[in-house]
C-alpha cells in the first residue's frame, strides 16, 4: 500500500447541521489526515463543472442545486491507500445500503444529501484535489 490524497467534500446537508467535525472523527479515527481544508459556498457552474462527469445522468441538475444550496467543506485527506479507504469510512452512496460504522449509515439522510463525497480512482483525486487546491494548500 502506498500514501495516497483524496479529495473530500463534507456537503451541504452535513454542515447545515453542524456535524463537520463528527464527520472528520471518522476520518482520523480512520487512519487518514486532514493536509488542506477550506469552507465554501459553491456557485451553480462551480458545482456544474466539478460534477460534470455526471452530466448525463437523470439527478445531475437536482444534484447541482443541492451541491450549491449551502456550504461545503472541501478537503485533501492522506494516508495509506486513501481514496479506497475514504470510501470504506463513508459507505455506500445510498445511507439505507451503508454498512455499520459508516458516516453514510451514521448520518446521511437520502441518496443525495449522503453528507460526504470522496473520490473514486487515482486519476478523479488528482483532478478534483487540483480543482480546489494549489500545492502551497496541502501541508501534510
Ligand atoms: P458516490 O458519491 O458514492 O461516488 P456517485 O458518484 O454515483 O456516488 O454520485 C454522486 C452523487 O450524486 C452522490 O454522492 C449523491 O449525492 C448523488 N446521487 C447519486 N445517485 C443519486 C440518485 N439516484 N438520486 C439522486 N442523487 C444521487
Ligand atoms: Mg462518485
């Protein structure tokens, strides 16, 4: 296993309900560390070219709006194997089909306002870590 970043995104649903840092005790109980973290407010087109991978599928524009309907906590986490590890501490996209111990099982309500995005391949963090942070940001 190697030391890997992945980007996080604490969403909307999560931090309207001020469970930011219940959040992030999953991740460094987890094994994984906090190197850059912002809190941002997204426009329309931020959240439209961030998810744009998802453009054809059916909830893209309710996805967007709901991206950009309150703040966020964008965020690079590090650690060993960190994007597939990100994901296991999260759990499934759907909270009713996440296993126990998830932050998805633990606290997202539906299948969009699932509180956390992580990234899901090497290339994906690479371009939505660059998408939000400038090397000088990361300080692991
Ligand atoms: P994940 O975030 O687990 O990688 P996807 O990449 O498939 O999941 O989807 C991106 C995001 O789009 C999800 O986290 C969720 O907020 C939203 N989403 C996924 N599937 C649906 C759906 N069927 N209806 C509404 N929103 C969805
Ligand atoms: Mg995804």
């Amino acid at each position: 296993m190697a030391v890997e970043r992945t980007l996080s995104i604490i969403k909307p649903d999560a931090t309207e309900r001020n469970i930011t840092g219940r959040i992030n005790t999953f991740f460094e109980e987890g094994g994984l560390r906090i190197v850059a973290q912002k809190r941002l407010h997204l426009t329309r087109a931020q959240a439209e070219k961030f998810y744009a991978v998802h453009a054809e599928r059916a909830f893209y524009g309710e996805l967007c709006d709901y991206m950009c309907s309150g703040p966020v906590v964008v965020q690079v986490l590090e650690g060993e194997d960190a994007i597939v590890r990100n994901r296991e501490i999260m759990g499934a996209t759907n909270p009713a089909n996440a296993d126990e111990g998830t932050i998805r099982k633990a606290v997202g309500q539906d299948v969009q306002a699932n509180s956390v995005h992580g990234s899901d391949a090497p290339e994906t963090a690479a371009k939505e870590i660059a998408f939000f942070f400038s090397d000088l940001e990361i300080v692991g």
